[in-house]
C-alpha cells in the first residue's frame, strides 16, 4: 500500500473515533498532508542535508557526478527554475539553489540597492530562505494537486489503467524541494553574531552555508578592490559557531563551505598572536610586506617592530592601519586557507578567482589535495568575468605557444563582433560549453553555480520588451516575446492564476464548504483559453 493510501487508512481510523468530525473527507485529508511534505524549516534542512552529503560521495567516486545551481533573488524565481528543470530533464537530481549575499544586497534590502558589503540588513537571508521553500513547496502542491484531479477524472470515468498510472506518479513524485548553498557573507559581526544567524538561516531550512574569510565590517564584493582578510584562527572561530548551530539544532550532516579571499585580498586588519614558531599565526604574518629594522632609528613614531624568520622587521602599514600582504603570496595564502579550513570543520571550499581559467584553478587545488586528498570546491562561474573575452585570450595564448598563426586576431580586441564566426571564437565557445565539466574532472570542482544570473536575464529581458512594447510594436512586443513563447514553450506559469494558487484554493474551498463552495475555475476563467 503507497504512502497515500495509508494516510487515507489512517484518517478513516481517526475520523471513526471522532464522530463529531463527520463533515471531514478523510482522501481530502490526506491529500492535503501529501501536499505539505516538509513541515518545518528543520524537516528540510535534514532532508536536504543528506542529498548533498550523497552526492559529495558520488563526486568523490567519479567527477562527472558534478551538481549546478543558479543564484534565485525571490521565490518566484527558484520556484520558476525548479519547475523548468523538471520539465527539461525530467528529474532534480544535483541540481540545487544558490542565495547569493550580493543579490539580496542589491535586490531586497530595506535601504534600496546596495554594493555587497554586508550593509543589508541579516534577518533578509533567513527570510529569502524561507521564501524559496514556501515557493518550492507551493510548487509540489500545485503538482500534485492536477494529479489527484487526474485521479478523481480517471476514477469518475471507470478508466482503472489510468488511475493506476496516476496514482503510481502521486507514489513516486518527486519535490521540488532542493538544497541551497545560503551566502551568510563574513558572518555579519563577530562569532556569536554569525552563530545566531546560522540558527536563523538553518531554521528556514538552510543545508549549507557559505562563509568568507574576509573582516565582517569591511567586506568587499569577491571580484572587486580592496578585500581584508581575518586570521585563521578568527575564520575557524566562524566555522565552528556555524558547526555548533548545526549540532544543536538536529542537522547533524549540515554543509559548511569555506570561502577564501585570499587570491584577490592584499590587506589584513589584524595580525595575529604567535604562541611558538610555525604555528598559524606565524605563518600568517610570514606573508606581510616587510623592511628591515636595524636600529631604533629605523622606526617612526607608532611603528610596529615584529619578529619574523629570526628576523626584526616592520610590517608595512598603511594610513587607515591595515597592514599588506607580500605581492604574489595570493596563491600560497589561498593554499593554506584552504587547507586549514579542512582540517577544522569545512567540508567543502570556495575559491574566488579574478577569471575562470581551469588551469589556475587546478594549480591550486592539486597542492590543497597534497595535504587533503579529498578536498573539493564549490566554484563561482560568476558573472564578474567577461567569459567571451576570457576564453577567447585563452585560445589565442594556446595557439600562440603551439605555433599557429593568429596574425589575423588583436588579442586586446577579441571582444569584437567580428570574431563571432571566426575559428577561434568558435573553440572558445566550445570550452566554455564544457568548462563544467572539464573543472569538475581537472580542478576538484563538486559544485558550480553562477551567483547572479537571475538579475541578468531578469534587466535583458525587461529591456527586450521595453524597447518594442514603447516602441513601434505596440502590444505585439508581448505577445510576440512574451506570451505566444510561453505557450509554444509549455510554460507553466502562462496559466499565472493556476501558478498563484488559484486551482488549490479552489481545491481546499471544495474540502470545507462542499457544494456550497464559491470557485473561481469555472467556464468563465480566461484561463480556459490556455487550455
């Protein structure tokens, strides 16, 4: 007997014992508890938990078993992606969600659009948590609420081959719900600030959390200037109050994805306390720029003398205090960020990069994987790089080491329109096809997604009907782009009041009032028209 069917079962045991509920239909009953299969955030965070800890393990044993996600800045949005995938792959599987810190910066802080430097206020990630699962789970909702329609049309028909099929669908659906990778960004303050926003974030149903290394009040966005890393012992402080939260609320498998800076970040606002040589602390100041100090006179007024490699030395310091990393340390402080984060509780890494190049990626983590073999990262395919350009310049350097003839491209302008049809631009393309797949094999990568594509297609599409909506198209600019694609597309959400409950609504007022009940789905909803 299916899962359904025992709830049925069990309601009708129930229903029997309390003769005043008379009026309720105990099939209604249980379809309703099939509908909402989550019950809380925690129910989620569990369930989701376990997906990506499985496929961490698949990835380990073949790398081709990669996951994706896409960055969502509302429900509607992941809840729009989740369906999609359904419908073109037929199956969720190692694909998940991203909540990008940047995208609720700029989208849904209270304060209007803002640069991603933690200005927006914390209680919106824990609440953009929950608004993607309420979404996810209104989806599974609505699904099975067309197949128990099916159902009851199969049945009133005698059409028992049909129900039976319908019915094996209602047993083995599958939810839309997924994990999300949640951006906590630099913890949002100091480690209890970051614990009582993992609680929250977990709480709404978080599986995996994202923390950076850089300092929580002067974060800057990954991809642009003037990034100032913490000292390990400050970052792990961080992971283990994420871990913490975790433990205590039941998530015993809860993802912790360690972020590193480093490669991009030249400051640091702190040097850490050295207990003996070679400890984490010392080999965190051994990367800062330095002079020598031979005497006293080498020294201003409020210098800071230290004691490096046996060495007395000043770190240079600039005017708003913030000391410098040595150029070129970026790579070896990448390495052993990661390696640390690793060995105290992370269980996946993140890179941030300035371009997306394999090769660089790899370098990296095949030293990480020297000391942790299994080490695997999350990659940022991030919208910051100009993918074209990027790619292009990397097949002309090929090219160009192998000996072949690239008189006829200005690598400084590969960019150009007239490069679209070119050799090169065709093998570029081709590269960015399978980067996923290639860095999954060659560079460690378990999980790429892009942080903010969703606020990319979101403008380009509004620009696309903008300029023929106001122009000379007139109302053919919608239904041309819009609406006429929606329909030949399968789109679910053509049917926009059925996509906003309106079919569930009616559903649940049959449940309570019977015939007395007032529907809205009847001949006259224009949603006919949509078949």
């Amino acid at each position: 007997m299916s899962t359904y069917q025992q709830d049925i079962e069990q309601f009708r045991q129930l229903l029997k014992e309390r003769q005043s509920w008379n009026a309720i239909n105990p099939e209604y009953a249980a379809r309703m508890k099939t509908q909402n299969r989550f019950k809380t955030g925690l129910d989620i965070a569990r369930y989701t938990a376990g997906i990506m800890r499985r496929d961490m393990a698949e990835y380990d044993t073949n790398p081709a078993n990669y996951t994706q996600s896409l960055g969502c800045w509302h429900g509607f949005i992941g809840q729009q992606k989740m369906l999609s995938i359904k419908k073109h792959h037929g199956n969720t599987d190692k694909r998940y969600l991203y909540l990008s810190g940047w995208m609720i910066a700029a989208l849904r802080s209270e304060f209007g659009p803002l640069p991603d430097q933690s200005m927006h206020e914390k209680t919106s990630v824990p609440a953009l948590i929950e608004e993607l699962y309420t979404f996810l789970r209104q989806a599974d909702a609505r699904e099975l609420g067309h197949l128990f329609g099916a159902l009851d049309d199969a049945n009133a028909k005698g059409d028992m081959v049909k129900a039976q099929g319908i019915q094996k669908e209602i047993d083995n659906y599958q939810t839309h719900v997924v994990p999300i990778i949640a951006d906590i960004d630099a913890g949002f303050g100091n480690e209890e600030a970051t614990y009582l926003l993992a609680k929250k974030m977990i709480e709404a149903g978080a599986c995996c959390i994202q923390i950076e290394n850089q300092v929580s009040d002067a974060k800057q966005c990954g991809h642009q200037d003037g990034k100032v890393t913490v000292p390990h012992e400050d970052f792990l402080a961080k992971i283990n109050a994420v871990r913490y939260a975790f433990l205590e609320l039941g998530v015993d498998e809860g993802v912790i994805v360690a972020r590193t800076d480093s490669l991009g970040a030249g400051l640091t606002q702190k040097v850490p306390v050295s207990q003996e040589p070679g400890d984490l602390a010392s080999q965190y100041t051994a990367f800062l720029e330095t002079t020598p100090v031979n005497s006293v006179e080498d020294l201003a007024e409020g210098d800071t003398a230290m004691k490096i490699g046996g060495k007395l030395v000043k770190p240079v310091r600039l005017p708003n205090g913030l000391y410098k990393f040595k150029a070129g340390s970026g790579e070896d402080r990448v390495v052993l960020d990661c390696i640390t984060s690793l060995q105290n509780g992370a269980d996946l890494l993140w890179i941030e990069t300035e371009k997306p190049h394999i090769g660089q990626i790899a370098g990296m983590v095949n030293r990480i994987r020297e000391a942790v073999p299994n080490a695997k990262l999350v990659y940022n395919n991030s919208p910051s790089f100009n993918w074209t350009l990027s790619f292009r310049q990397q097949i002309f350097d090929a090219w160009s080491e192998q000996g072949k003839d690239v008189s006829n491209y200005d690598r400084a302008n590969l960019m150009s329109v007239e490069y679209d049809l070119s050799e090169l631009a065709q093998e570029a393309d081709a590269k960015i096809r399978s980067f996923q797949a290639d860095a999954a094999k060659e560079a460690g990568i378990f999980h790429h997604l892009i942080t903010l594509p969703t606020y990319h297609t979101a403008a380009l599409s509004t620009d696309n009907l903008a300029k023929g909506y106001f122009g000379d198209q007139g109302m053919l600019a919608y239904v041309e782009g819009v609406q006429r694609r929606e329909i030949r597309e399968g789109l679910a959400c053509v049917k926009h009041q059925d996509m906003a409950g309106s079919n569930l609504g009616d559903d649940h007022k049959e449940y309570f009032s019977g015939e007395q009940a007032l529907k809205a789905s009847g001949e006259n909803n224009t949603m006919n028209q949509f078949g």
